[in-house]
C-alpha cells in the first residue's frame, strides 16, 4: 500500500515543496501530501484500517485459520483540501467539493 510507504511519508514535506514551486496540482492517496502543500488528498482511513485489523489479529490468537478469514476492503475514507495551495495555483475549488471535504486546510 503506497500510503503506507515510510519513504513517502518521510519526503512528504518536500514534495508538497517541490509541487508549489513548480506549480503542479498535486493529488495523492497520502494525506500528509496535503498537509504538506499538495492541492488535495483522498484515500482509506489508516486508523480505521488499524482498528478493523485487530479484529483480524484477535480472530487469529483464538485460532482460526487467516485463509478463512474475509478479504475486507476499506469502507471508510477521507478527503483533504488545502485551499493555500488552491489559490496559490489559481485553482477555483467548487463549493460542493469544500462542503465533502473531510477537512480543509486555510
């Protein structure tokens, strides 16, 4: 999972830097991307994929077998809009994507 990828998150504060330099809409699944200067972020809820895979790891310590187990993909994401970002680049953010946001960085 690339959001997962300790180097991105590591190098995240420069490419949002590089992005706003170059004047390049960035979008990623990563949401610190967007914290750090990329114009927007949509992707899974970590926590909640944490959350829900100690479900796994407690069926599996009382002994079920991990083959037997559901594949469960994520039900829960989240969307980030830096609107700094948006002007920065002379982007017009419709007023029905700010009202979806999950959070929106001023």
């Amino acid at each position: 999972m690339l959001q997962d990828d300790p180097l991105l998150r590591t190098v995240s504060s420069q490419i949002g830097a590089l992005a706003l330099k170059h004047r390049l809409p960035v979008s990623a699944g990563v949401f610190e991307l967007a914290e750090s200067g990329a114009l927007m972020a949509y992707g899974p809820d970590r926590v909640d994929l944490y959350r829900r895979a100690v479900g796994f790891v407690d069926k599996i310590l009382k002994g079920a077998r991990p083959a037997d187990l559901p594949f469960e993909q994520a039900t829960k994401f989240g969307l980030i809009l830096n609107l700094k970002t948006a002007r920065a680049l002379g982007i017009t953010i419709p007023v029905s994507l700010l009202a979806r946001a999950d959070q929106v960085i001023e």
